[in-house]
C-alpha cells in the first residue's frame, strides 16, 4: 500500500514563501479533499509536489513509501507513482494524444517491456469510450483546441491510462458544467481501490457529491488549519469559511495572488 | 582573405559542353548571353545574411559521368531507402550526379500526354514547350549572378508536363544523388500542370558522402495554369561543405493552387529562397517550410507569396530548430499588390533554440498596396517551453524523450504533408538525426 507523507513542508515562490508548514499523509485506499478560498496555497502543494521547477522547497518533506520525493527529477516523480490532473494542461502541437500516452506508458514499463500496440489501443478505446469521449481525441494533437472540459477529460484519461499510486487532482472541477463533473467524477471513482490515493484540490464542494472524501481539510495561510470527515465539506457549503477563520482568529487567510 | 570572382568557365566551355550534347541555338545562345550577365550581375542579396564570401562559382566537376542502372537494386542502400520499391507502377527519376540514370513513368500518364523526363531529353524532344517555360516567366535569367550562372551551366534536372484535364494520381518521385563530393550540380526543374490538371511531385537531394566540397545551384519552375492544382514536397540533405542556392518558385494562374512542403536539412551553408506568384484571380498557394541547422552552417530562409490577383489566398508556415552554433535566417514575406483586393496573406514563423550558441531570427514581413484585404503574421524565436517539458515529464516521460517529442512536433505541419510513406520515413530520420 503507497503511503505519500508531506512533512512540515515550507515552498517559496520567486523567493516568497507560500507554504508554510504543510504535513499531510495519504494512503492507498483514502482519498483526501483538500479545500479553501483562492490563494491559500492550495495549487503551490499540489505543483511541490510534482517538482514544477519554479516552486522551491525550502524546508520539510516528501516522501513516497518512504523514498525521498524531494530528490527526484519530475519524471523519476510519476514513475514512482505519482500523478498530477494539472489545473492548466499544456498544449503540444504535432504530438498525437495517443503517441502520446503509449510514450509515457512505455517510459513507466522500461525497455523491453513496452505495450504492445494491439493491447494499448484495447485499453485506449475502452477508457476512452468509459470517460464518453469522440474517439477522435486520440489522434488529435495534445490538448491543442481542445475544450476546457475536453482538457480536464483528458487528464482524467490519462489517469486511468497511466493507473499511478497517488493522484493529485488540481481544481480539476473548475469550468465543468454538471454532465462533464459525473463523467470526470466516475473517472477518479473507476479508480478507487486499495492501491490507489486521491488528494483532491477544490474550491467547491460540489464535486464532493460525487467523489465522496474519507478526509477533508481546509488550507489558510499557507497551512492545513483544520481538518475532518465529508461532513466538514458539507458545512463549509453551508457555511463558507467565515466561521473557521473567527474560530481561529485569522483575518486574511491568502498567502498568495493565485496565478 | 581575396574571392576570386572570375569565372572558372569561358564562352569557349559552354559552347563545347551545348554542342556536344547537341542542344537547340535558343538554348546554346541563352547559355552565352546568360554566361556574359553572370560576369557582371551581383550576387543576391539575402536579408540578414552576408554572402558576398561564399564560395558560388569556384568549383570543379561540371560534367561528371556516371552509368545508368540497369535495376534499382544497385542503388545504395540510403537511396533505396528513398523509394518504394516494392510498387510496380511508380514513377520515378534517378539522377546520379549529372547522368539520367534511371527513369519509369506509368504507360497509362505516357498515353495521357504526361512528360516526365530528364531535362535534356525534354529540350530535345519537346524543345518548344521547354523554351516557354524555361527562365522566362519564372525565374528570370538576369535575377542576379546565380540565376545567370545557373543558366549558363544548367547541367541536370527533370522536365514535368501534364496536360489538360489530367489528374496524375501517383506522385512524380525525382531523387538527384550526388555521389562524388565534389559534382557540381546546376540542376533545373521544370513543373507544367496546364488547364484542370493536378499533379504531386516529390524530390530528394542526397549527398553520399558525409562531407563534400562543392557547390549545387538549383532553381525549380512551377506553373499551375488556369484551375489547376501542384503540390510540390521536397527533401534537401546535401552534406556538409556543400555550398547551396536553391530557388524555388511558383506562378499560379486563374484559380490556380500551389502547395509546398519543404524539408530543407542541408548540412551546408545555404541560401534558400521559395516564391509563389498569385497571378491570377482566385489563386492559393501555401508554403510549409521545416528546416534544422546544425555544426556551424549558415542558412537563410526567405519564403514569399506575393499577390497579384483577386481574391487569392497566401499562406506561409515555416518551423525551424536551430543547434550548435548554427545560424538560421527566415525571412517571410507576404505581399499583397495594388488592385489584389479581398486577398488574404498570412504567414508564422517558428524557430525553436537548442543551444546557447545557435542564432535563430525570424523577420515576418507584410508589404500592403490594397485597402482591401486581410492579412495576419506570427513569429517566436525561442527555447523549448520548459511548462511543455514540465507536463510532459509528469507523466513519466524523461527529459531528453520529452524534448524529442516537442522537437518532432514542431516539425510535424510539413513531415504530415509528405505524399510518400518513403520519403516521410526518411525525412523524419533525417531530422531525428539531426537534432540528436
């Protein structure tokens, strides 16, 4: 069972801290929501944690099963299992979705082992056609033209393409209208097993409807301020946030202008 | 350090070399009057590309002969690459150094009235159709000094002629070998599509030896008359210590559509210049340029489609990956003539820096005499976009594969054009090769 352990982790931006002492822990089979206003830091997280190279930790933890996270190239990060359904995916011109995939799941197998072409396009149609999406998506280029709800799609594609240990999945609701969010939620629940941990960043708790979290924490400040079960999602959509920050005393809960 | 600018070649040599292989007086005294201008006409001037030092003139080897080949099998292996020869009705020239080699063209075109044919046969047995079009409305003998010396020495190239109405459905595969390093190739090519015709034409340059020393002057002529339709790919890879001019260019007539797809991977400095004429009303033409520059070559790239008619359509792509201390210049132009009214002219330019010391510049130009009508450009010079990289790493891609696969993309828009399976094949292990 994967086991990502976040330690007092502090992350600065062009030399302004952002993080300020995250700690969090998600195991194989729990999936974590991790929710707050905009610019409490709830991107920077999920882009540390993948190695983005303009996010720099400056001090803390983390580790996958025990391997230091901190210590690999972003690559070395999603073949030790790690995943990140990113907020803003690229665009990459003259490169097939499909070439695409079959890459990556060949960088995960290693020489020798690649898929064979037969079973990628099985695995392809049959996910493809589980997310309901036009077959063409395969051989377009990478998310060039493509929707903003064709873009978060994909992501989720390439989830369940890849089948990582942990997943990060970043504002991966924001832009979908309510047919688009089932279809993405059934994605991420497609994986929901034993073997498989989910943090996942809102601002709503919508999606929550759907996927429902084992643990559900709040981001302010830069740190995780409070934390419980699904029914804490569902008063702060009652809510809103006003109530935790009085009950501890924040008045500005932002670290950061979220870009 | 002094250019010799005198030529290597008198009145006396091209008078010997057209009559020994008995050429019409037309073409004998444009070779003297063309010879003449070359001893007096400028070297062009390329924007932002000094060449007044390349060697253009001082060469050996003008005449070099070669055998024909009997099969396709004797062909070495980097050529045979180059042709699919499996298929038994193609149609093909082979051009080993300045000898017609080999050549099929399917008896279904023969009947039809299609001419493909090395240059020289053309002049002797379609004489008239090739003093239409050779060096008249194309590109013109007294353009500069390489033009009338290309006249002057024009020893290679093929003649293409498709009549009326007739649609060509298999391209026309050209492949120009040079084997020795030190040929010099003056290679002409000449494309006809008359009236309703349509015709794709795929040309390979190949040099055998990894470095040559010699220099190569190509001009191609395209003509698609009225309503009719030339595609036109190209693959340049002349080694490196070849200095090259190449000059391609377009006239399109009444409705009339070029499109180009050029991959130029010359590994010597190079001067090349694509132009399309939109004479008549309606006409299109599109230019898809790729180009790689490597080791320490200079190249320059000017690409232009110039309106003249109504209601035509220009469109200029041109993606360049530039490494090493390689220098590459694009220059595009689009060019819209008074009275081209509800014309469209656009035009991108991509170049893509690999290393600290290559020099990439791309110089979009838009040049306007009409109220009426739209035009647009874009250009970037660059390095690769380290959030592509980011994105693609997160998925467990490493660093250099992830590069590579940006690299091939944006080379993508003219490899995807390329007609023939073959020729696509090479040109992507070309450019594999090359960004290595």
């Amino acid at each position: 069972m994967a086991v990502l352990t976040i330690r007092d982790l502090h992350v600065s931006v062009e030399g302004k801290e952002i993080l300020k002492g995250v700690n969090l822990e998600v195991k194989g089979g729990e999936i974590h929501a991790i929710m707050g206003p905009n610019g409490t830091g709830k991107s920077t997280l999920s882009s540390a944690i993948m190695g983005h190279p303009k996010y720099e930790v400056t001090k803390g933890s983390i580790t996958l099963d025990g391997q230091d996270v901190l210590e690999m190239e972003v690559d070395e990060r999603a073949r030790a299992g790690l995943f990140l359904a990113m907020q803003y995916p690229s665009e990459i011109s003259g490169v097939t979705n499909a070439d695409f995939l079959r890459t990556a799941i060949n960088a995960r197998l290693g020489e020798g082992n690649e898929i064979s072409l037969m079973k990628f396009i099985r695995k392809l149609d049959e996910k493809m056609s589980f997310l309901e999406m036009n077959p063409d998506m395969a051989h377009r280029y990478l998310n060039e033209g493509f929707s903003g709800g064709e873009k978060k799609r994909n992501e989720i594609l390439q989830l369940l393409m890849l089948e990582p240990k942990i997943a990060i999945l970043d504002e991966i609701d924001s832009g979908l209208d309510i047919d688009a969010l089932k279809i993405v939620s059934k994605g991420v629940n497609e994986m929901r097993s034993s073997d498989f941990g989910c943090l996942i960043i809102t601002h709503y708790q919508r999606l929550l409807n759907y996927i429902t979290p084992d643990y559900v924490h709040v981001m302010m400040q830069g740190r995780i301020v409070k934390s419980g079960g699904p029914e804490l999602a569902q008063r702060l959509e009652a809510e809103g946030y006003d109530w935790i920050k009085k009950e501890l005393g924040i008045e500005d809960e932002t670290v950061e202008q979220e870009v | 350090m002094a250019i010799e600018t005198k030529l290597p070649f008198d009145q006396q040599y091209v008078r010997t070399f057209s009559e020994g292989r008995g050429e019409p007086s037309w073409l004998l005294d444009l070779r003297l009057q063309a010879l003449a201008k070359a001893e007096e006409l400028p070297l062009p001037k390329p924007d932002k590309t000094k060449i007044d030092k390349w060697n253009f003139t001082q060469f050996a080897n003008h005449v070099v002969q070669s055998a024909p080949l009997s099969s396709l099998e004797e062909l070495p292996e980097a050529v045979k690459a180059l042709i699919d020869l499996n298929e038994e009705a193609k149609n093909l020239y082979v051009q080993r150094d300045h000898t017609p080699a080999y050549l099929s063209l399917s008896e279904d075109l023969k009947q039809k009235g299609v001419i493909f044919t090395d240059i020289f046969t053309a002049v002797r047995e379609h004489g008239e159709l090739v003093q239409k079009y050779f060096m008249k409305d194309g590109v013109q003998v007294d353009e500069h000094r390489l033009t009338a010396l290309h006249a002057a020495l024009l020893n290679g190239g093929v003649f293409v002629y498709v009549p009326k109405n007739v649609e060509v459905q298999t391209p026309l595969q050209a492949v120009y070998i040079q084997e020795k390093e030190d040929t010099a190739l003056f290679n002409h090519i000449i494309v006809v599509a008359e009236d309703n015709s349509k015709v794709a034409y795929v040309e390979n340059y190949i040099s055998l030896a990894e470095e040559a020393n010699a220099v190569v002057n190509i001009v191609a002529e395209v003509f698609a008359n009225t309503n009719a339709r030339v595609f036109f790919a190209a693959v340049d890879h002349l080694a490196k210590g070849i200095t090259a001019y190449v000059n391609r260019r377009g006239i399109a007539g009444r409705d009339g559509r070029i499109e180009w797809a050029l991959g130029l991977m010359n590994d010597g400095d190079t001067v090349s210049e694509n132009i399309t004429r939109l004479i008549g009303d309606g006409s299109y033409g599109d230019t898809k340029t790729v180009v790689v520059g490597r080791g320490k070559q200079t190249q320059n790239f000017t690409t232009s489609v110039i309106h003249y008619g109504k209601h035509t359509e220009g469109y200029i792509l041109k993606h360049g990956v530039v490494k090493d201390s390689a220098t590459s210049i694009f220059n595009g132009i689009g060019k819209i003539e008074h009275g081209a009214s509800k014309s469209n002219a656009e035009q991108e330019s991509r170049v893509l820096m690999l290393n600290e010391k290559a020099r990439g510049d791309a110089n979009p130009i838009l040049l306007i005499d009409e109220d009426d009508v739209t035009a647009g450009h874009a250009a970037s010079v660059g390095r690769v976009d380290p959030t592509q990289l980011y994105y693609l790493m997160s998925r467990g891609i490493p660093k250099a594969e992830a590069e590579r696969l940006i690299i091939h993309g944006f080379l993508a828009p003219v490899v995807n054009e390329i007609p023939l399976e073959s020729v696509k094949k090479q040109l992507i292990e070309i450019i594999e090769r090359k960004v290595k």
